[in-house]
C-alpha cells in the first residue's frame, strides 16, 4: 500500500482532533464486534442451543476476555505502524509466510462468503417467498456495489446502525419462556465432555468469535481512522497520542466483544429454550433454525429470528470481502483502502468483487455453502491459530512497534487464547 511517507519517519504531532459523539469513538470494535455474530455464526449458536442446550453458554463467558486480548492486539499492530497485519507480515517475515496465511484467509473467507450469502437469501424467501439463489445474486451486487461507490465515512456509519439489528435476538429470548437460573448455572460451571460432537462446537464457537478475517478487518480500520482523522498520524511517529488512542481502542473493542458474546449468547438461549427444549437437536442453518422456531414459538419470533439473519449478513459480508482485499492488496503491494476511490485502488476493488462474486457463485454449484455455515466456523478456528501466532510475535517485537509492544498481561492473554484455540482443535481431530 502506497503512503505519502514512512510510518516509521519521527513526528511531532502530539495532538489529534477529538470524537466528540459516543457514535463516532466507536467504531472498528463495535463494527468488528457486530460482523461476529454473522449467519454462519448464527449457525453455530443455533446448532449449539438446540443440541447442547444451555450446557454449552459458558464458552461464550470464557471467550469473551480471549478475544478482547486478540482483536486488541490486531488494533494496536495497525494503530502504531499504520500499516495492516499483511502489510506488516510483508516487512518483516519471509514471502511463504505471508502468502501462506493470507491464502489460508482467503479461502476462509470465500466459503463464508458464499455460506453468509446463502444463509441470507434463504432466510429472506422463508420471509417474502420467490427465487432464493436471485436474492443470493442481488445481495452480492448491492455488497459490493455499496464498498465501492459509498464514501468510507458515510458507509461506516451505515455498518454502525446495522449493527442495532443484532438486539432482535435479546429481545426474542424475552418473548420465549427461558429458565434464567439454568441459564445462569450453565455459564459460572463449565460442562464439558470430550466426545467429537461437543468438542467440533466449541472449536466452532470459538472460531466464529475468534475469527481471522476480523483481526485484518480491526487493524485495517484503525489504519483507515488514521487517515480519515484531521492530525492522526500512526502512533509511531506520535507517541503523544498513544494514550487517548489505546485508551479508545480497549473501550472500543471491548464493547464490541461484549455486545458479540451477549447476543451470541442469547441465541443459544432462545433455541435452547424452543427447540432443544421440544426435542428439535438437528439444526445445520440459520435459515433452519428460524423456519423451527416458527411452530414452536410463533410467527413473531420466526420473523424476528430470519429478518436478523439478513441484517447481520449486510453488516458482516463487507467485512468478509473487505478484510480478503485488504490482505491479498497488502500481501501484493496494492493500493487498498475503502477511503480510496475505484480508480486509486483497482486491485483492492476488484478482490473484493472477485471474493463475494466466487462466494455467491458457490450457491450455484452441488457443494452447497449453505450446508457450509456451520462447518466455516470450524475452518475458521483451525485458521485462526497461525495467525494468531504471528501476530502476537509481530506485536511483541520493538522493530515493529517501537515502544509500544504488547504489554505482560495483554501478551498473556493473547498466548491463552491461542493455545485454547490450538488445544481444542488437537482435540477435535483426536477424537474425530
């Protein structure tokens, strides 16, 4: 990516023009946050409820501090060098790795791509009826067309309200009859049995809120916030803004994760309470999920539940495309950026285009990404892994970051919920 300078090159500039508005200093957190909680995660929220019950709510209290600790470590690696993670991984480590992990990404975020689209255009013909894979095309379209001709600052706030649409699922678990004491119980005392089913869940919720696709997406926007802001410069060169900004970036990314998890949460409470509750434990979509709630809950929550589906396909499809385009144009040495016009930024756009366009065009073939929702969040938990690797090393080294690696215990963290992602996967391919 092009700059009209070095992000290592000393700065004086100390100061940077404040967000006055709660709205405005969220951001990157809240959007990355909110694009969690996207079909596919629906999916594995929905298939964990109606299996497992409440049995398995506690994952989402545990991971919530995991995570927290790793989208903040991708926020700070953009934050201080004002370059991506692909960028960075380009600078200071070999061209196998590099490729290596964002081609591990972009096939990732391919097949939840094209799973997402799927999961959103089915749930909106359970709603309004007619051709399932012409929703599929149309969605694609308008994705696309909207990243590349809405201005950065106009779009991010569009994703910003879409990210309302997620509280459809807190106010569901209060229409359906839920034993909040259970549920409560379920999330201090951790059930656990090591058998493959529950095992491939957990790596599957743990893939879907520790997701590669959203530590490039946080470090890419903190990069995009730098050059958006009048007086922002990469903390590098301004270490006098280091504060405020690290100091945003924590209060940012943990409300995001936070509303992720809760709402994560409340879906597995709401099939828990109708569908496993009623003997309904086979549950592979999003879309599935909402057509059997509908004869055990009513119509209301049948609405409620698919018309959340499309809402959080259109805040988290973006997300998926753009965090693909930002790695493969990093990795290649384009100009990226969604601040960027089309004709600045061509290779950027057109894997964005190419990315949603090969995703939807998987609808059209007998592998059925629809099938796929849920087993993208296992793919992801197993991806995540050497990523996070990487990045923890990236964070920790002065070369990188000047003076501001990663502090003890945000470094800790992040190794735990690396290893927790890494155990749970060796566990679910022992006993597979």
């Amino acid at each position: 990516m092009a700059a009209s300078s070095d992000p290592a090159t000393p700065n004086p500039i100390t100061t940077v023009k404040p967000r006055p508005r709660l709205l405005a200093e969220l951001g990157p957190g809240l959007i990355t946050g909110a694009s969690d909680d996207d079909p596919s995660g629906i999916a594995t929220y929905s298939q964990t409820g109606a299996q497992f019950g409440y049995g398995l709510a506690w994952v989402m209290l545990f991971s919530w501090p995991l995570m927290c600790a790793i989208q903040e470590t991708s926020a700070r690696i953009g934050r201080v060098t004002g370059r991506g993670l692909a960028g960075n991984l380009r600078r200071h480590y070999p061209r196998w790795v590099l490729y290596g992990l964002v081609g591990l990404l972009l096939v990732a975020n391919t097949i939840n791509l094209g799973a997402d689209l799927g999961a959103m255009a089915a749930a909106l013909r359970l709603v309004v009826g007619g051709p399932q894979l012409l929703y599929v095309a149309l969605f694609a379209l308008l994705t696309v067309l909207l990243e590349m001709f809405v201005h950065y600052a106009v779009y991010v706030s569009v994703l910003k309200w879409l990210t309302l649409s997620l509280f459809a699922y807190v106010g569901v678990a209060f229409v359906v009859h839920v034993p909040w004491a259970t549920v409560a119980r379920s999330l201090v005392v951790p059930h656990v049995t090591f058998g493959a089913a529950s095992l491939t869940v957990i790596v599957a919720l743990l893939g879907t809120t520790i997701s590669p696709y959203l530590f490039f997406w946080q470090a890419e926007e903190e990069v995009e916030g730098v050059k958006e802001r009048a007086g922002a410069a990469p903390l590098i060169r301004a270490p006098g803004q280091a504060a405020a900004e690290f100091g945003r970036i924590r209060w940012d990314t943990y409300l995001g994760m936070g509303i992720s998890n809760l709402v994560a949460l409340f879906i597995i409470v709401t099939t828990a309470a109708t569908l496993n509750a009623h003997g309904v434990t086979d549950i592979q979509t999003s879309a599935q999920a909402a057509e059997a709630l509908r004869p055990i809950a009513g119509r209301f929550v049948f609405l409620i539940f698919a018309l959340g589906i499309v809402g959080t396909g259109l805040l988290a499809v973006p997300v998926l495309a753009s965090s693909a385009a930002y790695a493969v144009g990093e990795a290649a040495g384009f100009h990226v950026g969604l601040a960027r016009k089309v004709h600045r930024a061509k290779g950027f756009y057109a894997t964005i285009a190419a990315a949603t366009f090969v995703g939807a065009l998987l609808n059209f073939t007998p592998l059925d990404p629809i099938k796929a929702l849920f087993w993208t969040a296992v793919i992801n938990g197993v991806v995540a892994v050497p990523i996070m690797v990487m990045m923890l090393l990236l964070a920790s080294r002065s070369d990188v970051m000047g003076g501001f690696v990663l502090p003890p215990v945000l470094k800790a963290t992040g190794w735990i919920a690396t290893a927790v992602m890494a155990a749970a996967a060796a566990g679910m391919f022992a006993t597979m």
